[in-house]
C-alpha cells in the first residue's frame, strides 16, 4: 500500500490516484492532503493509523509543518522537488532567447533554494550572454549599404 484514500481509509498504490474502493479521486485542494496520507511523508505503522483513523470517521488534522511540507512536495517546490527535465529546459531555454531572459530570472526566483532554480538561474545567464553577444555583432558589423545591381 503506497496511499491511503482520504475519504474512506481504502488503500491505494498512488496518493493522487482514483481509490477503488469508493472512487473518490482527490481533486486540487485536497491533493497536500492526499500527499501526506502516504508512503511518502509518513511510515507504515504512521499509515496505518491514518487509515484506522479515516476508517473510524474522524478528520485528519496533520500539523501546520507536515501540510506545508506536503504542500511543497505537490508544487513540485519542495527541497527534495526532481529537477527540471530535457524537455521543460529546453522550452524554458527557448522562451529566454526568443522573448527575454527576464523569464528564466523569474523562473529561478520562484524556486529559489531549488535545483530547479539554479537550472533557471543558469539558463537566464547564458541566455542572457548569448543575446548580449548576437546584439553586439549586430551592431558592430558595418553596413554595406543595399546590393547595387549589375550593369
């Protein structure tokens, strides 16, 4: 057992999932909660008594410090938050070079303290020496004029 169901105490193999046993499937603000009734933030003997708990009909109450935790951890912000993968770098590294680096800076403040920040934080700086590079080409090549056509 991965998870546990937050409405009816019926065991689940993913936090986020549909449960089997009534159906009931998370939705956006219960899913902090579905995270902490599973493997992930707690242990098997902890799980276990979560589900007798929501078993016997009582409400969960997990302190401020475990919901805030999961909280991160479903934001994908959490200290343990996988890093960005090929594709969203390179969509993130795209949208710097064609709109402006100000986005990559903006993407490491939100995840600041984060492996993902630092990824932004290095895209946005190379972004940021690339464009500074094209433009200085740009406006230190001479100008030739147009093409004069042949006689």
């Amino acid at each position: 057992m991965g998870s546990v169901c937050i409405r009816c105490g019926g065991p689940k193999e993913l936090p986020l999932g549909r449960c089997a046993a009534c159906g009931h499937l998370p939705h956006r603000g219960e899913a902090a909660l579905s995270v902490l009734a599973s493997r992930r933030m707690l242990g098997e003997r902890e799980l276990l008594e979560v589900q007798s708990r929501i078993q016997r009909g009582e409400p969960l109450r997990p302190s401020v410090a475990r919901l805030r935790a999961a909280e991160a951890l479903v934001s994908g912000e959490g200290e343990d938050a996988p890093p960005l993968r090929a594709g969203q770098l390179l969509g993130l590294a795209g949208a710097t070079l064609l709109f402006s680096p100000v986005l990559a800076f903006a993407g490491a403040l939100a995840w600041r303290d984060t492996v993902r920040g630092k990824q932004a934080l290095v895209i946005g700086a190379a972004s940021t020496v690339l464009l500074t590079f094209a433009w200085f080409v740009i406006r230190l090549a001479p100008f030739q004029g147009p093409p004069v056509p042949p006689p």
